[in-house]
C-alpha cells in the first residue's frame, strides 16, 4: 500500500462479512450489512494541538478495531477497499 495517513487519520480495512448465519441460512447481497469491524492497516503520526504538541494515536497497526457504522470516507487504493477515518470514529480495539 502506497499510502501514508496524515495527521489523526487511520487505514482501515473492512472485515467481510459472514455469507452464512449461524444456523446455515446464506444471506443475499442486497440483505448484508458492511460490518463494522476491520483491521488497522496504517496510522499517522497524530493529532496536532495550537499549542504545538501532538497527541499520538492510540491504536496501532495490526489493531482489530470496532468503528461506527458511517465512519470515514471508502477509497480504493490498488484495487482494495479501505476507509481512512480520523482515530475519533473508532469505538474500541477488540482484544483476543
């Protein structure tokens, strides 16, 4: 990937969802929700203050992180899609 995050940003990419449920039933295209989960792929270096100090990302790449369901914005960077959203948008890193 040719691309570096700038400032609180975050590369994302997007967990696929399941194609089946639990008890077997496969879910069609157009009833799947995007999942709101994925994977930290990068992280800039982060946020400056007007005071001239910088508060570093709390998450790393390698996170598997839980985001909300309209976070950032879908860009498609050598053919793999991924969301670049500010470390804000990210609820939690999901451990285990």
């Amino acid at each position: 990937m040719n691309i570096r995050p700038l400032q609180d940003r975050i590369i994302v990419k997007r967990i696929e969802a399941e194609e089946k449920t639990a008890s077997g039933i496969i879910i069609p295209d157009t009833a799947k929700e995007k999942p709101m989960e994925g994977n930290v792929m990068a992280v800039g270096p982060g946020k400056a203050l007007d005071n001239g100090n910088t508060i570093v990302p709390t998450v790393k790449a390698g996170d598997k992180v839980l985001f909300s369901k309209y976070a950032g914005t879908e860009v498609k960077i050598d053919g793999q899609e991924y969301i670049i959203m500010r470390e804000d948008d990210i609820l939690g890193v999901i451990e285990g």
